[in-house]
C-alpha cells in the first residue's frame, strides 16, 4: 500500500509575513541565524509581534551544521520560556536547530504544551520548512545525527520571496544542487511513487530551468521558482527518501567541512552512474531527460538520454563554479584515505542508505569516494 502525506500548510505567493498579523498574546521562541536580526524585513517582524502584544524570545545563537552543544543551549531558553508559538527563520541548520529544539523540548518535558510551528527559509536548498528530518552534529565525533520524527514538522511554511533574494553565489549555487540531488536521488528511491514521482520531476525540471538564471541574474522570477523546487522537492523526498549520495554526503560533510549542497554536488553525477545499473533508474531518468531537454534527447534511448541527463548536472554545477571533487575543494587525499573506513561505515548507517534503488556494497562505497577525491 502506498501512502502519501504533507502535514505542513505552504504559503507562497505574495507578502506572506502577514500570516503573523494575527498573533496576539502569545509566548512566541522565536529562532534565526545571528546575521538576521540586521535584516529589515526580519527587524520588522519581530517589532510587529511585540507591537501585537507577544511576548517575544529570539535564540540566535545558531551554528551551521547545528552542533548538540547549541542544541543544548536552545533547549533550556526553551523550556524556560515555555513558548506558545515557534518561529525558525533561516537556511537549514537554523530551522534544523529549532526542530530540533522544540523536539527534544517536548519529549523530555511533558508538561510542556506543544507549541504551533512556523518555517520561514532564507536560502532554497534544504526543504527543511516541510520534512519530519533534522539533522545535528557532534563535532568531536566528526559525527551527523539525523532524527526523524512527526513532530519536527512544521506546522506552516511561509515562503518569502524577499528573504532568499540577498542570498551570495556560493549559497545559491550549493543549495541550488541540494534541491537537484533531493530531486533525481527521490524520483528513484525505494519508496518512489506517482505521487512523489510527480514531485520529483517538477523538482527537476524547476532547477534546470531556473538554477543558472538565478545564479546569474538573480531576477525575482527565478528566486521564486527556486523557492518552489526547494518546497516541492522536501514534500517529495519527506515521502519518498533518499539515497547513497546523501547517505556518503552526510559523512564527508561533517569530516571535512564541505557545505551539503556542495557534497551533494560533487557526489550526485557518480552516484546517478551508479544506479544505472537498475533498468527502473535507467527508464526514469531517460523519462525526464527527455521531459527536459527534448530537442537535445529526441532519438536517444533511454540509456542514452540518461547519460545525457548526468552531463547536465555536470554541466550545470561547472557553470556556477562547483569544485568538482574533494580535492578541488581543498581536502587532503591523505585524509580521505585515513578516514575511508569510516565514511562508508558511517554512510552504511545513515536514515538515508536504506531508500537508495540498488543496495551498494562496502567496495561500492569505497569506489565512489574515491571517484570523488
């Protein structure tokens, strides 16, 4: 039996800040990156709510790559304050800080009320704003923890055009790659349906139409089809999951400090080759080459029009400047090698490994890191 669901109400379209007009007399946590709070649109929000008679906290003491200790931090102004509403403005460590904060918040004190939750993403990336996934870190360990549970979703996510518009290159081009890998890796995933397929493509189809562009020209138009893709792609890979490139991204990510998006960047195109091998990932990503880049395919077969559609992704992150690999970035291959074991141990682990459409051996994985050095 497949079983499709999207808890979180998305608004777009529009001045959508408005939605907190309504609040009044809450108890509202209000979480966001540091750099934020000098942002006129975000200043304005929180004077908004305080005008409206809330009593307002903000926690931005926020990592990138949200480390347990912040976590930690957050959890006791949490409880402390014992909020009514939760607000997250930010890229996706933010909002994964305070999911992750209101998660645990509520687990371990029971007394607490379960707050109402609103997701406000500046970057279009991570899908964050609509998954029951967040994802911490424990620097010591050189370690990421996913959690996945309903109660980390959001209740509402408020797409703000303005927000994601003074986002630099390198954040729009990784992120960028991030919403293409949840995309292709989510149209494939073992859990795959026409519900979700019909997301993935669309997904798909919006970045190669509009990531360039907005790298580019960073028109309104394509910040916003942007935005789509980011939303659209978390609803479809909240349902269908993911795959190996996530799955390694994750472990390298967290060892060398290599953006997500960037990860994913480099590993997709050889993970892609990878599942090749099935005739199902063949057909699919043949299918939507062809959607695509129709001229380009018209009398390929699908194998062919499934190669082509990997040298579009290569093409795409070569165009916006992307290390193509560990080394470009400015890893150590020494490095990799002294942790080799344990990445593919670790990646073998990940929530993620499990939904990739071929089970990959431990040579597998060790191939592909290799091919990415």
């Amino acid at each position: 039996m497949v079983a499709f669901k999207i808890k979180t109400s998305v608004l777009t379209e529009g001045s959508r800040l408005d939605v907190f007009n309504e609040l009044s007399d809450e108890r509202i946590w209000l979480g966001c990156d540091p750099f934020l709070l000098k942002n006129q649109i975000v200043i304005s929000l929180i004077n908004k709510l305080r005008n409206n008679h809330n009593d307002v906290l903000v926690f931005d003491d926020i990592k990138p790559e949200p480390p347990i200790k912040n976590i930690i931090l957050g959890i006791k102004s949490y409880v402390e304050f014992v909020p009514t509403k939760v607000i997250a403005i930010g890229g996706g460590s933010a909002i994964d800080t305070v999911k992750a904060v209101r998660f645990f918040s509520q687990k371990k004190y029971s007394m607490l009320k379960r707050s109402y939750f609103y997701a406000i993403p500046t970057t279009s990336g991570t899908g964050s704003e609509v998954t029951s996934v967040s994802v911490i870190s424990d620097p010591e360990k050189q370690l990421k923890y996913p959690i996945e549970d309903e109660l980390l979703t959001p209740d509402v996510a408020v797409l703000c055009l303005d927000l994601v518009k003074s986002c630099p290159k390198k954040v729009i081009a990784y992120s960028g790659m991030d919403v293409l890998t949840h995309g292709l890796e989510s149209l494939v995933a073992k859990e795959a349906s026409s519900f979700s397929d019909a997301l993935a493509e669309k997904t798909v189809e919006l970045v190669f139409e509009n990531l360039r562009e907005c790298y580019e020209s960073k028109k309104d138009k394509y910040f916003y089809n942007m935005q789509l893709a980011s939303c659209i792609g978390g609803c479809g890979f909240e349902n269908a999951g993911l795959g190996i490139s996530h799955a390694i991204s994750h472990q390298i990510g967290s060892l060398f400090h290599i953006p997500h998006g960037l990860a994913n960047s480099i590993l997709l195109p050889y993970v892609m080759e990878f599942n090749l091998k099935s005739k199902n990932v063949e057909e699919k990503y043949g299918k939507i080459a062809k959607k695509i880049f129709t001229k380009q395919t018209l009398n390929m077969e699908s194998n062919e029009s499934a190669q082509f559609l990997i040298l579009q992704v290569r093409r795409l992150a070569q165009r916006m400047n992307c290390p193509k690999s560990l080394t470009g970035f400015g890893v150590r291959s020494q490095d990799v090698a002294d942790n080799l074991e344990k990445i593919v141990l670790n990646a073998q682990k990940d929530f993620t490994f499990p939904g990739n459409p071929i089970n990959p051996t431990k040579s597998d994985l060790v191939k592909i890191v290799l091919e990415i050095l």
